[in-house]
C-alpha cells in the first residue's frame, strides 16, 4: 500500500513537471512570436563547413542536409544552400529583441572588413541586403546583418578608464551607432568614467558565469565548446567555459580559415570542467576561461598538429599571429603565456606586419627579459609544447575575478 501511495506521488509530480514545461514551451513560443520568414540561400564560400553554418544559423547539421537533399558532409565552393535559419532546432527558447542589426557604413569600411567585424561572410551580406553591390558601398548606406535566431540579453556596461566607445563597441561584436541607438542622446565622443550605458549582446537567457579566480573559482551555466574546423578536441569533457570564452575562441578560429582557408587544426587540450574547480594537471582552468591550444606548427602530419614542444624555425608564424592578433585586437584576452624563445619571431612578424611601438610593447614581453612582468604575451614555463589562453572576464559578470 505504501509502495502505491509512493508510486503515486512520483506520478503527480511528474505530471506536474510535465504539464508545467509544456506551459513554459507554451508561453514561450507566444513570447518569442515568430512568424516563419522566408529561407535564405546561401552560396559556400572557401572554409566553409557544413558545421560552421549550422552554427552560425544555429541549425543542425542534418537540418541543412535535409534541407538540401545532401548525403554526407560535402560541400563545395559556390553551391547554394538552402537554410532556414529560424527553424532551428538548436535555438533555444529565450528572448529574441532583435533579428537584425544595422551597420552604417563609415568611411574606409570596406564590405569584406564589416562582414569580417559581424562574423559573417560578404555573401551573406548580399543575400540580406537587396541590391547590394560589394564594389560599390558609400559612407552612410546601411547595411542590414541578420541576428536570426540567436538569443540576445540586455547588460549594462560601466565606462571604465581608457574607453571609448569604438573600442567598446567592437568587444561586444555591435556597432558604435548600435550604442547610440540604445543609449538616447548618447554623444559618442562624450562618454565619462562611470557612466552606464546599455548594451545588447548575444548570448543565452541564462548566461554562464565564472565564478573567482581562475585558479580557485567554478563554472556556473557553462558551455561546451562545439566542434570546428580549425581546431579538434581532446576531451569533451574538458571543454567546458564561458559564453564568452567559447564566442571568442570560435571568432579566432573563423578568422583564421577565412585569412588562411587550409591551415592546418590544431590540437585543443583542456579548458575547464563541467562546474569547474580543480582539474587534474592544471593550477588554473577552473573558472571556465582558461584554454590550451597547440601551436600552429609548419609541419603537422595527419592534418591537426599536436601539443609538442616547438622551435621558433617550426612555428607557422603567420596562423599564429593571425589568431593571436583576433584575440588582442578584440580585447579578449587577458594573458598568453608563449615560451619566451618563441616570442621573438611572433614579435618581429607583428612589426613588420605594421604594429607601432606602443601596441608591440603592450602584446609582447620581448624583448624585456623572461622575467619581466609584462605584455599580454607572456613567459611561462612549460609553454614551449603549448599556449595558454586566459580570457576576459565579461563585462556584467560580477563574480569572476
Ligand atoms: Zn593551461
């Protein structure tokens, strides 16, 4: 008789969870009225995979393979695929403000350039914008960047020393005339210290955050790094991070096979656990924006180059500094920790590629010694094998330290 009365309750609960989740299906799916737009056709461009835009649509891959009465996983240059990107299934429920933004063009903005700042390609910029000429753009035009489908929360920013609003903007992936739009009477060569602006960014309802230091913190609503061309995975298990830190590593990646469309991957070892905390053979990793990755080496059998100690003579200094220079010029990292013996010839190749003197001596530790406490690019031993990426912090994200 107890066993019934046990069995019983189970049952109402259950029940009551269930009916209460499909209230919330309910009630979100009237929330986020959508109404089914047209698909969109997307030409492939070189580097794409069918798993970076079943990302960057937030679909599936066998959504796109349905969609386009594809086998396997080949694609070519040039093809049109057909996507729908509000019909995804991996787009969670949540608050949509927005499906679209638009990019005023500025002088010197070259459509390659905004595609790039956006993370989509020119063809998508054509496909979303009738009549678009990519020769022929002109100060002022606005061009219009679908968000389809991706969850966007509001954050409040405070102005910190040193800002300005076209270095804000491009950390949070929006336009410097997107923050005057959602800051009334915002004038944006007059901001002060301290003053709060709104922001929208992309990312869950539910954001992650990283909780204390890096070396004695946790992981809270984390993220688990997909899969990407330009990078594989050890251990899924230990791919877990932040938003942020998966956001901006996916950008670093895309932006280095967009520039160098047949590197080669690389090797992507631990970032954090699940909840964080302590992970075995690392101090740090545990507050989900830590990440090692191999390092782009000129020989690499097998397609992904492993972590394996590396001379200056074997670094693929051009990939290299192509991810490594995404991440800085973005403002999302905090440190790399780079062998000191591989520093010198990521130095001299950032120089010759244009970087001033002051911007050398904030990225690099070179030549000032390995000891010295400086640069974003620093030493560290037991780096020669591998670069440790510590990321930012996100900006509404009290707790991480
Ligand atoms: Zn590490």
């Amino acid at each position: 008789m107890r066993g019934q009365f046990h069995t019983d309750g189970i049952m109402d609960r259950n029940y009551w969870i269930f009916s209460a989740l499909l209230t919330l299906l309910v009630t979100c799916n009237l929330l986020s009225g959508q109404a089914w737009a047209d698909p969109m056709v997307y030409v492939v461009q070189s580097g794409d995979a069918l798993s970076s835009l079943a990302r960057r649509y937030n679909v599936t891959v066998q959504q796109i393979r349905d969609w386009n009465q594809l086998d396997g996983d080949l694609i070519r240059i040039g093809q049109q695929l057909t996507i729908h990107p509000e019909r995804g299934s991996r787009r969670r429920t949540g608050s949509s403000r927005s499906s679209s933004t638009v990019h005023t063009v500025q002088p010197g903005d070259r459509l390659s350039q905004i595609a790039r700042s956006y993370d989509v390609s020119v063809a998508d910029l054509v496909a979303w914008n009738r009549g678009l000429d990519p020769d022929r753009i002109r100060v002022g035009q606005e061009i219009r960047i679908q968000r389809q489908g991706r969850e966007v929360r509001r954050i409040t920013y405070e102005v910190q020393p040193g800002d300005f609003v076209a270095r804000i903007a491009r950390r949070h992936h929006v336009s410097i005339n997107d923050i005057v739009r959602w800051n009334d009477g915002l004038d944006p060569d007059r901001i002060r210290i301290g003053q709060q602006l709104v922001i929208y960014v992309e990312g869950p309802e539910q954001p992650s955050r990283s909780v204390g230091r890096a070396n004695a913190g946790r992981l809270v609503n984390g993220e688990q790094l997909p899969g990407h061309r330009g990078y594989r995975i050890r251990d899924r298990d230990r791919a877990w991070a932040t938003n942020e830190t998966v956001r901006y590593i996916l950008g670093g990646f895309d932006t280095v096979l967009r520039v160098h469309p047949r590197a080669h991957r690389v090797a992507v070892h631990d970032l954090s656990r699940e909840r964080g905390g302590p992970m075995r053979g690392h101090r740090s990793h545990q507050s989900g924006r830590d990440a090692d990755f191999a390092y782009y080496q000129r020989r690499c059998s097998g397609g992904t180059c492993p972590v394996r100690r590396v001379r200056p003579d074997n670094l693929d200094v051009e990939t290299q500094w192509t991810l490594f220079s995404h991440w800085i010029r973005h403002d999302q990292v905090q440190y790399m920790f780079v062998d000191y013996s591989l520093q010198r010839v990521l130095y001299e190749y950032a120089r010759d590629q244009g970087a001033t003197a002051s911007q050398l001596d904030e990225w690099f530790q070179y030549p000032h010694g390995r000891n010295t406490a400086r640069g974003i690019i620093r030493h560290q031993r037991n780096h020669a094998d591998h670069v440790h990426v510590r990321f930012t912090c996100s900006d509404d994200d009290d707790e991480c330290r």
